[in-house]
C-alpha cells in the first residue's frame, strides 16, 4: 500500500489534487488510518491514475470520467463514440470561428473597416410600406422624407430600405419603403400597413451611410463564405442618428441529406389550368421578391425550353405533374422531390410560382423560387418536345478511336478539362457513362452505372453506333461530336453528352471525357 504522498510521485499528479479526486468520489484511497488519518492505496488505483489522466487529455471532465468509472464495462464503447461526436462538433466549430477570423483579417488588409457580423433573430418593425421602380438610388431619401411627411404624429424613430434586387443594377431599382409607425395608419395616405419581421435567423451588421454599399457587399460574401442560404431582401434600417443598420434573412446549411428525398409516383389528378407551356422568367430567394415589370436573375437560359405541363401527367425530362406539384428527378445523387406550385393572375397575364427543392433544400435549406408565365395551352406530347438532330452520312474508318476507353471526368467544354483536378461537375463516382468501346464498322459498345442501386449495364450497337467524328444514339436520334487530344503523353477521347438536358431543356451539351 502506498501513502498519497508515494501516489502522487508515482503517478505525478499532485497531493492536493488527489485528494480533490477523493472529494469527489473519483479516486478513493483503499485504506485510511482511524488513528493518523492517513490515506493509503494499492498499486491499482495507479491504474486509475493513468486512466484519468489519458481522459482529461481527451477532454473529458470529472463528472464524465467518474460517470465511466462507475457503468458497466459493455457500455465503455457507447460512451466513448458519444464523446468523439461532440469533439468532432467542437472541431467543425472551432473551424468555423478560424474561416471567420482569417476573413476578418482578409477584411482587414483589403478595406479600412471591419464590420462585426451576427447572426440572430430580432423584433419586427411596423410599418407604413410602398413598393417603386426607382431610377436612381439618390431617389431614397426624398420618397422617405415625403412619406415622414404624410405621416404626422405617427411617424417612429427609424426608417426602412428594401433591396428586392438579387444582382447588381445600375437602373430601375426594385425598391421597398417604409417608415416605422406607432399608431394607426390613416386610410387618406396612400400606404398599405406592413409587420416587417425577423423571426428567423438574419445576418446583421451596423455602418455608416457612407459605408452602407461596401458593408452590403461584405454581409452577403460572409454568408455565402460560411454556408447560409439567403432567402430574402437586404433590408436596410436607418437611425435618427445617421446610424445604418443591414439586415439579411438567411438559412444556415449543412451536410448534404439525401434522406429528405420523397415519394413521386403520386397518383395523378388533373389541373387543366396548367397544361401548355410555361416560359422561365426568373428564380428568386423569395416570393415577396418577384416583381412582374422586372426581372432579377440572370442564367435563365438555363432554362430555356421552359416548362411542359403534358395530359395525364406524362413524365419527360426531370419532369412530371399533379395537381398542385411538380414532381422532379435530378442531379446527383438523384434527387426526387414533390415541388408545390402555385398560380396567379397579374396585369392580365397567368404566372406560376414553383417552389423547388434544389440542393440547398438538402442541405436543410429553403426550395427556390422558379417563377413562369404561361405562353400557351396547347396539349403537348413528349415527342413533340425532344429535339433531335441531323445524322451525317459519314463513314466509320477513323482507326484512331478504335479500342477501348475508360471515363475520368465531365467537364463543360474540352479545354475546362485539367487531368489533375477532375470532378468540378460530378464527383467520379457520380458519372453515369463510365466506358466507351469503339469497335470496327461503326459498332459500339458501352457502359453506364445505374443511379439507383450502383450496378452497370452495357449498351450494344442496337443503341450506338459512331461514324468519323460522331457518337450516334439511335433511340433518341442525336449525333454528339467526339474529338482526341494528347495531354502529357496520354490520349484523352471527348464526347459530347446530348441527355435530356439537351434534347428536352434546349441547353448546351457537356463533354465526357475519357482516357484510353
């Protein structure tokens, strides 16, 4: 047995905490001496010793050291997982705060101010609202001013700006304004009433006037830079005292969770308002964004074919219907998502509101706003809508791409394609071709993953076929170009990937690349 003075030398942990250890019930002596109040203990509490002191390195505390202690040995293992859960979110946030700093620092060396950016709920502000096009953003002061003005006695402290812009503009500027209120609005002034609200998480920072453009600019790059979804306008709140306040409604993001995919063989109901088609006009954070006499978002050519509401519900693309939803299958993973629609009629003309689940909706965030007009009604069929192409009379004798090869990326056009950083628009293993043989007399045969449960299957000649320069499909009557180039001594084969994408959505087609 030794004494608490031989422990502590032994094991290096100080007498005094050894007896805190005791206070605690964590390190109990074996033996204390009645007469002399000594403690003493065996050689295995020694053992203990080394066991609490391996645990705080760990980051355990007392209290979780003693609960170890004291549980059966079989559940040591549950345990131990639930705290490695909690150092690996210690380790995400700690992260996180290194991202901020090191953007603090970059904000530091680049700009005069830093600005102090939280992100947090806040109170509402109601008020007198009127929604404009302006011309010119010097236009704000005066429309506010008129509005303090047609507001006596009742007129707040604070005034507000609306950005419903999402891109930088230089004309025409989409504009909310408002004046805070204490009591009730006069009917004779014009302006509807309005709860501006921030009742769920918004980014918020306070400038000068003079910084307002800058700090604007600052406040979004953050919340993208730290993985927040922005789903509504900048609100821009101004003080009696010049003081302005900015504010950003944003959805934070995280791991990707395909678990949040739903169920799209519903049955069908039939919605006769929508059949026809339905030209894209813009996609947005919000609906309180959409502005009829002004489009936001540019890239809608991405888009460009639109959307088809077929008879029956009939799938083709992403895409298929019933009543009140859109259904769609997409991306990769493949996503399957039931879209809630919803229609309007503005100025005489008939709008549809599509709330899509994008990416962002599987990473816990918000479905973006697709927004529609309709162009017609007519009842299309899918083969109306696939766009095929003119098949060249060529002959097959190209010896150069006979043999065998092996994907290795996707890429947008051949040059974008860098050997040492594949995997920029699908990760490999999300790549639906995955081999190309080229066989004499034109034949083909190739191979392709299933999305849905990882096997592969081979196509034969009776779908492809190729000629000189030329992939061809026969069931949907596309030709895609193909082309080699040599890049460091390795032959690489690119050909160009006509999906549905191309054929129905009217977008230009990727290049699958492979080597041999």
């Amino acid at each position: 047995m030794y004494k608490i003075g031989e422990l502590s030398k032994l094991c290096r942990i100080p007498v005094k905490t050894l007896r805190f250890y005791d206070s605690e019930g964590l390190l109990t002596p074996d033996h204390i001496d009645e007469m002399t109040g000594y403690r003493y203990y065996s050689a295995v509490k020694l053992s203990d010793c080394y066991r609490i002191i391996a645990l705080k390195e760990l980051g355990f505390s007392l209290r979780e050291i003693r609960e170890l202690f004291s549980m059966p040995r079989e559940n040591f293992s549950a345990f131990l997982g639930n705290k490695e859960e909690e150092l690996c979110r210690q380790l995400k946030q700690t992260e996180y705060r290194i991202a901020i700093l090191r953007n603090l620092n970059t904000e530091l060396k680049e700009r005069k101010s830093m600005y102090d950016i939280v992100i947090r709920k806040s109170d509402g502000i109601r008020l007198a609202y009127e929604r404009k096009l302006i011309s010119a953003k010097t236009e704000e002061d005066q429309i506010l001013k008129k509005m303090r003005e047609a507001l006596p006695g009742i007129a707040g402290r604070r005034t507000v700006v609306i950005d419903y812009e999402t891109e930088y503009e230089n004309q025409d500027f989409d504009t909310g304004f408002g004046v805070e209120i204490t009591g009730k609005l006069p009917k004779s002034c014009g302006y509807s009433e309005r709860m501006l609200s921030f009742g769920e998480d918004t980014a918020s920072l306070v400038c000068s006037p003079g910084e307002y453009e800058e700090a604007a600019a600052s406040l979004q790059k953050y919340v993208l830079d730290h993985d927040f979804q922005i789903v509504g306008p900048v609100v821009k709140i101004l003080y009696e005292d010049a003081t302005v306040e900015i504010k950003l409604p944003v959805v934070k993001l995280g791991e990707y969770d395909i678990s949040r995919n739903e169920d799209i063989d519903l049955p069908f109901e039939n919605d006769g308002q929508v059949i026809g088609h339905w030209e894209m006009i813009d996609f947005l954070p919000c609906r309180e964004m959409f502005h009829p006499l002004k489009q936001k978002s540019g890239g809608i050519e991405e888009m460009a074919n639109g959307l088809y509401f077929l008879p029956g519900g009939e799938r083709y693309w992403w895409f298929g219907w019933t009543k009140g939803v859109v259904l769609s299958q997409c991306g990769y993973p493949p996503r399957k998502s039931c879209n809630p629609y919803t229609l309007e009629t503005i100025q005489g003309e008939t709008y549809l509101f599509l709330e899509f689940k994008g990416p962002n909706y599987y990473r816990g965030g918000r479905p973006e706003l697709w927004v529609f007009r309709k162009t017609d009604s007519k009842a299309y069929r899918k083969q109306d809508l696939i766009v095929t192409d003119r098949i060249p009379d060529l002959p097959a004798d190209d010896s150069s791409v006979l043999g065998e090869w092996k994907v290795c990326d996707l890429v947008q056009e051949p040059e974008a394609f860098d050997p040492d950083n594949t995997g920029s628009v699908l990760p490999e293993e999300g790549l639906y071709w995955r081999s190309a043989r080229f066989l004499e007399g034109g034949n083909m045969e190739n191979g392709f993953r299933n999305w849905e449960d990882g096997s592969f299957h081979t196509d034969g000649p009776e779908v492809w076929r190729w000629v000189n320069g030329y992939v061809i499909c026969n069931p949907r009557s596309t030709a895609s170009q193909y082309q080699i180039r040599k890049i460091r001594q390795a032959e690489y084969l690119f050909v160009q990937w006509k999906s549905g994408d191309y054929t129905c959505g009217g977008s230009e087609p990727y290049w699958y690349v492979f080597r041999r």
